[in-house]
C-alpha cells in the first residue's frame, strides 16, 4: 500500500497554491527605492532638525571627496540611529559609507 502511495500518490501542489507563492496575481513584487523612504523620513522632523540634515548632506566641498562624503554620510547614519531613532535611514547612510569606504 505504500508503494502504491508513492508512485502512484500527487506530488504536485494544486494551481491555487503555485499562483498565491509566486505572489498572488503573477505580479512582480514592488521595489523598495531608498531615497523615497528617506525623504519621507526628512518630512517627519521638525525644522531645526531637517536644517542640520539639509547643512549634513551639503556640507561636501573641494579637496578629498570621497573622505568628506564618507565622514558626512557616517554622521548622518549616527544621527538618524541616535538622535531619531528611526532605522531605514540609519541603514541606508550606512551601507552608502561602507561602498564609498571599499569601493
């Protein structure tokens, strides 16, 4: 009876549950867009606090780019873990200055 069960038994899931894993309606899953996210968390501080954000990512000037960008963008992660506690853009400033760092 076991081997009638298992050469002979259904090893295919229905239709129904192969559609609802691949998403629901065939759909392609929607993309997250970082700077999206981090504006809408700009929005969401008071004035002051978007004024540092705004002077932070402008402060880059002439000379060694690529050291100011990776300094300012590590003060911005530490601002947006320490002062606001909030974590997409914590974790977006970061993984900037990692790929600014090694690449």
């Amino acid at each position: 009876m076991l081997l009638l069960i298992y050469f002979f038994g259904n090893t295919t899931p229905p239709e129904k549950q192969q559609a609802a894993a691949k998403g629901g309606d065939g759909a392609a899953p929607k993309k997250i867009d970082a700077a999206v996210i981090v504006t809408a968390a700009k929005q969401k501080l008071s004035t002051s606090r978007q004024a540092y954000v705004s002077g932070l990512e402008n402060a880059v000037v002439r000379g060694d780019v690529k050291e100011q960008q990776i300094k300012v963008y590590h003060q911005l992660a530490g601002f947006w873990r320490d002062s606001v506690h909030f974590f997409e853009p914590y974790a977006y400033y970061t993984v900037v200055t990692a790929h600014l760092f090694f690449w």
